[in-house]
C-alpha cells in the first residue's frame, strides 16, 4: 500500500509564501545595494537579510560559490551508504522524488554538514543545477555558498524557502529552492536536510507542505526503527516516572519541561527555566536582586524577577518555597545532572548518550551561559581522554562536537583508513579546515 505523507504541522514560524514577497526586482536590487554600498533596504525579509550578512562575513565570493566536495566517488557512496538517512531513501523516492521528475524538479538530501548525499529528479534540471556545482557531494553550507535553501536550513535550523534573487551567490539565482531538516526523533539532533529545487514554482507554498510532510514522515519512520530495536526513553531524558517522587527538570535542547511527581511533563518558558536551573545550582537560594543579575545584569528589575517568579509558582506550585529568598523546597535533578553522574562513575559512553543537547541554547543569560559552557567542556575533556571511536563518534554527532576539531582529528587517527567513521571524519575535517582557512 502507498505510503501517504503526514499533514504538515500548524505552526507560527512557517516560511513566507512566494506571494508574500516583494517583487524579483525589488530584491534584485536590494541585493545590488548591499554588496555595491552595504545598506539594506527596507521591505527584505528578516530571513534573507540576516543570511546575507552571514555570507558576506564568512567571505563568500558571490560570483565563485565553493562547492567542492574533496571526496572522491567511492568514497561519498561508502559516506552516504553509513548515513542515518540512507535508510529511509525509499520513502524520499516514493513520497517526492517520484513526482518531483514529473514535474521538473530536482530533489536533495545532504547531511549536518550541508554536503549533498543523494541529487535525484528530472534530468534536465538535474544538468542545468549540475553547471552551479548542485551535484553529489558538493557541500552547500552557508558559509561557502551563501544563501541557499539547505544551508540556511542548517544554519537556522528551521523550514527556508529562497526564490531565485534571494541567493547569494549570482549562479544559483536561476533557481528557487524549498529545503526542511531532518531531525533524529530521540536526540533532536538535526541529521540532514531535504531540499527540492527548481525554477520559480520550487519555492511554492505547496512544495514546502510536500517537503514538511515528508520530512514528518521521515522522522516517524526513523522513530519506528529505532523502537524496533529495543524500548528507549530517549537520550538524556530521565527515564519513566520521576523518582521517590521528586519532580525533575530538562534543560538539555530547546524545549525545557518540568516533570512533575506525577510524571507529566508541563512545558516551561526560557525565562521560567532559567530561574529553575539556577535555583537548582544554588541550593540556599537566591534573592529577587541576585536572580536579575544571573538573568540579565542591567537589564531586569528586582519587581520584574517577583512577576516572573509569581507565574512560575502556578506550574512549579510546591516545588519553591513559600520563603525568600526564593529557593527550592525539594531537590531538583535535572538531565544535565544525569550527564555528570555518568562522567562521575567513568561512563563517558554513557554521558555522550545523556547529552542530547546543549543546555538551554537559547539562553543568553550569563549565568545558565556559564552552566552551559562548563557542562560541555567537562564532556569535551572527558571524551578527548577517553578517545575510543564509539565515543569520538557519538561526540562529534552532537551540536558541541561538530564543530570540534580535535575530536574530528583523533576520530580519524583512530578508525581504520577507508572505513565509514574514517570518511565521515575526512569529510567534516576538511570542510572545518576549509572554513578555518
């Protein structure tokens, strides 16, 4: 029976619609104002602006995008064969591709690092984006490229659509392109990227419903597979019920929850998840005064931090105190915690696999910034001495260990020549060196 893609989600942050956009010229010629004078008119989508910036700061020559792969034939096929998202190809053929041949389009999927791992559809298109370097294996990262569909998705880590003068690069402008992430379902770690390109009609509002829907599809058949191969609660999430009763706390990823004694889970704020982790990290508590300077120093009220404190009082009810200054009436474990009782018994496996996440990414309070950054430098050390492959590998597949390229060195150094984990590590030193250069 024909698979049927899922209804895309509702959702506040879905891309523009081409027809919610300025006319072409007007874009062209915002685009001619701000490499010819560096200003940006007004009416350019926050989007495109803000990666046109990216672009010019990462120095990519708009006229000559660098595209290049560095990986010869056999070694992309060995690359890809091992990628997470080879399994599910099928799906991608039988839910896009199929129809994207139909009706002159092209489809890609690339990797975290925006290097294309598979370019199918119809053939004449495919020769046409061939001549701008859209083959397999070139490497579409914003950084190298400019604003394109798959590496403003990477960088943004969100649904794009870019028409035709969007572009950075003069090239790609001939074409338009809708391009969503591929996230794993248990880590929320973005795995790749699913892109459709073509002319004008690749960056319709139909096409981004196809694209999300497949991607939902995607991550449910991957979630599917993973079931198959044993029960797992998840990295890094505190499995089952809360213990001895205790309530508990996520903040490693983007969506903090609460889960109460009870074992629901309530949704948190940033700011309201903020002020439970640093309350948890100060046992004795904290005064309305202390919180605003661990919040934002300058910036927020003493009467400010009382408000905030008030409403979190109706999810965390009991969990605080009734007394200032304001602390925890129970201990809170969070899941960052789980991460350090693995490093303390040795277990950096363990840990790597608890790390689903940065803690609180979002967060640009410097005090949970601090937290942040402590947290992965005790991971990052712990897994550099370990140095076993599972680990360096693990390592490198969260957002902290991407970009590390020490860890991307050893796990080279380590992994037999010419082997799965060797190439994923040739393949991601040479776009870090690239960039670096």
């Amino acid at each position: 029976m024909p698979r049927t893609p899922a209804p895309p989600p509702r959702s506040e942050e879905h891309p523009r619609r081409p027809d919610a956009r300025r006319d072409p010229r007007s874009v062209r010629a915002a685009y001619r104002s701000f490499l010819d004078h560096g200003v940006l008119p007004r009416g350019v989508h926050p989007l495109v602006a803000d990666s046109w910036r990216r672009s010019v700061h990462s120095g990519v020559d708009p006229e000559a995008p660098r595209t290049d792969s560095g990986l010869a034939h056999d070694d992309l096929v060995a690359y890809r064969e091992a990628h997470p998202l080879a399994g599910v190809m099928p799906v991608v053929r039988e839910l896009v591709v199929d129809a994207a041949a139909d009706d002159g389009l092209v489809v890609a999927v690339s990797d975290d690092a925006g290097r294309l791992l598979w370019v199918e559809g119809d053939r004449a298109l495919r020769d046409a984006v061939d001549r701008v370097g859209f083959v397999e294996g070139s490497v579409w990262r914003e950084e190298r490229v400019g604003t394109n569909a798959p590496g403003t998705a990477l960088a943004t880590r969100s649904p794009v659509q870019v028409l035709g003068a969007e572009h950075f690069s003069r090239p790609v402008q001939a074409f338009s392109c809708t391009a969503v992430p591929v996230h794993d379902p248990a880590s929320g770690r973005v795995l790749g990227v699913l892109d459709v390109t073509g002319r004008q009609s690749a960056a319709s509002g139909v096409v981004l419903s196809l694209v999300r829907a497949t991607v939902l599809s995607l991550e449910r058949e991957l979630a599917q597979r993973a079931a198959a191969t044993g029960p797992d609660d998840g990295p890094g999430r505190l499995p089952g019920p809360p213990r001895d009763g205790a309530p508990e706390l996520l903040v490693l990823g983007t969506a903090p929850v609460l889960r109460s004694p009870d074992g629901l889970d309530h949704r948190l704020s940033l700011r309201h998840a903020e002020i439970l982790v640093l309350l948890a990290t100060h046992p004795r508590g904290l005064s309305a005064d202390e919180l605003a300077v661990l919040l934002h120093p300058g910036e927020l009220s003493d009467v400010t931090v009382r408000a905030e404190v008030s409403r979190l009082r109706r999810v965390a009810g009991a969990l605080l105190a009734g007394s200032r200054p304001y602390r925890l009436a129970r201990p809170l474990r969070t899941d960052a915690d789980v991460v350090r009782d693995h490093l303390a018994v040795g277990d950096v496996r363990g840990a790597v696999a608890a790390y689903r996440a940065p803690l609180l990414p979002r967060s640009g309070a410097p005090a949970v910034e601090h937290l942040r950054a402590e947290l992965a430098a005790e991971l990052r050390t712990a897994v550099v001495a370990a140095g076993g492959a599972d680990v360096l590998d693990a390592w490198t597949r969260t957002d902290d260990g991407a970009e590390d390229h020490a860890a991307w060195t050893r796990l080279q150094r380590v992994t037999d020549h010419g082997s799965p984990l060797w190439l994923r590590a040739r393949a991601h030193l040479d776009l870090l060196d690239d960039e670096l250069a």
